[in-house]
C-alpha cells in the first residue's frame, strides 16, 4: 500500500523538524523536481553510451516505456506537463545535495524525489567512504534547507540500492569485470571482483553494511521532517535481476532497470489522489 507522511503542527512546520508525520491523502502535485546522481539521471540507459539519458528517469522521465513518477502523474494531472524538473547530476554525492535544493527552492515545486548516497559508499576505495557522521550532517543541512525553502513540498527518498548484489550477479561474468576493471566504478565494492578470498570477502561486507548504515540515516532525517516520506528500504531490499543492469558498464540501471525502479518506488510511495 503507497502511503505518505505529513505534519500538522505550526510550530513544526515553521522549524521543518518534529515527530514522525501521521497519514493522509494528498492530491497529485502540479510539478516535481529530482534530486540525486547517475541512477537519477538514468546514465546509460540510452542508445548512446556513456551519457545521460533522462528521458529514462525513474523519477522524472518522459519514456512511456519506463512510466516514470512524472508520467504516472501525468496521466492523471495534465497540470504537471512540462513541469518536471531533473536537478541530479552523474557522480554527485550527499555532500552535494545541498546545491541540488538550491535548485529544487528556485523551481517552487510540489513533489521532490532524493536517491543519493551509492557514490558516498562506491568511493576508489573502502578508507575514501563518506564518514557516516558526515554524510547525516549533509543529508540534514539539505533537508533543513529544502523544508525551509519548499514547504509546500511533499519529499519522497529512496533508499539507496543494494550494490553487492551487483557482485553477487556479475563477479563470475568476464564482461562484467572487464568493464569494473575498464571504469573503475565502486572499487570499494568491487576491486577483485574474481576473489574470494576472506580479506575480500570482508571488505565487500563492509561496504555494504556502509550502505545499510546510510539508509538508516535516510530514514532517520526524513521521519524528523514535516512532509517526508521514506520508501522502508523497498529499493535496498529489492532484488534486481541481470537485465536491470546496462550491459554497458555493469553498474547503473539499464532502461528496464528504470522501469523496474519507477514501479517499486510508486508502489512504496505516496498515495496520491485526484
């Protein structure tokens, strides 16, 4: 069942902070705006390789194939058209977010989308992580910002996806490890991947529990927030399948990943209403 959070005292939304929000249907916005990185901007989803391609977006794409948020909305508020905005950038991480807002406060929209945070744990290595503690700093400066600047705002965030399943898919594939040798995506995850060796092993587990870690922290600032909702670790816990993933780079969704991602992000999100 997609439901949402919202707050009702004045105090509180003055502060943009307070107790976990209470249940209630809301109408589709007239306009939304996306927050986050490369999986926001749907990089490699498309004919050309190695761009973004945001008409694929999960969150605000025009692709009637992957029926983002954007155009699910659409079809029953034509009020959205054209008031879509994609503010993510390729590589960005949480220290970023806060610019993001910035664009997001200038854009006066009804609905915002965050998934950030794979690029604070895909880091060149496991010692180049974002600190947990430094990563909730931003992530709250960001949402502080944006409560402030969009109070009309209804703000979903997505948990950030489980990357070791990208290993446990593809760490036998030659494809694959050419491609995470040739990038050098999220070596912290999967330098070696061939090895299985404990130190390895260990690593990766690490790594991981890095991501568990800042999806707590996600779900921590957006309980404290006025009209926040987290999707309860659907995305995280979600297990994508090989044709999820561009066969490009091994790494980011495919189309059919976003696709894939839209649903299961509509389904844990907000219950919207005509």
């Amino acid at each position: 069942m997609r439901r949402f959070l919202v707050g009702t005292l004045a105090a509180v939304v003055l502060l943009g902070w307070g107790q976990p929000a209470t249940a209630q249907t809301i109408t589709y916005p007239d306009s939304m705006a996306a927050t986050g990185d490369s999986i926001t901007r749907a990089f490699n989803s498309g004919a050309v390789p190695w761009t973004d391609a945001p008409w694929n977006s999960w969150s605000t794409g025009s692709s009637e194939y992957v029926w983002s948020h954007y155009r699910r909305i659409l079809a029953a508020n034509p009020s959205i058209f054209l008031r879509n905005f994609n503010d993510a950038r390729s590589g960005a991480k949480m220290a970023e977010l806060s610019r993001q807002v910035a664009l997001v406060n200038l854009q006066h929209v009804d609905y915002v989308t965050i998934l950030m945070g794979a690029n604070d744990a895909c880091a060149s290595s496991e010692t180049a992580m974002t600190p947990v503690e430094d990563f909730r700093a931003q992530y709250g400066a960001a949402l502080e910002e944006l409560t402030a600047g969009s109070p009309q705002a209804y703000v979903y965030v997505v948990s950030i996806p489980d990357v070791y399943r990208l290993w446990l898919l593809f760490h036998d594939n030659s494809s694959a490890r050419f491609a995470w040798r040739l990038t050098g995506f999220c070596k912290s995850m999967l330098a070696n991947p061939g090895s299985t060796a404990p130190a390895d092993e260990a690593r990766r587990h690490r790594v991981r529990q890095r991501i568990v870690d800042y999806n707590a922290v996600l779900a921590d600032g957006c309980a404290l927030l006025v009209r926040c909702h987290f999707d309860g670790n659907t995305v995280f816990d979600y297990a994508f399948q090989r044709k999820d993933v561009s066969k490009v780079d091994y790494f980011h969704p495919s189309r059919e990943g976003q696709r894939v991602l839209a649903a299961v992000t509509w389904e844990a999100g907000y219950d919207f209403v005509p």
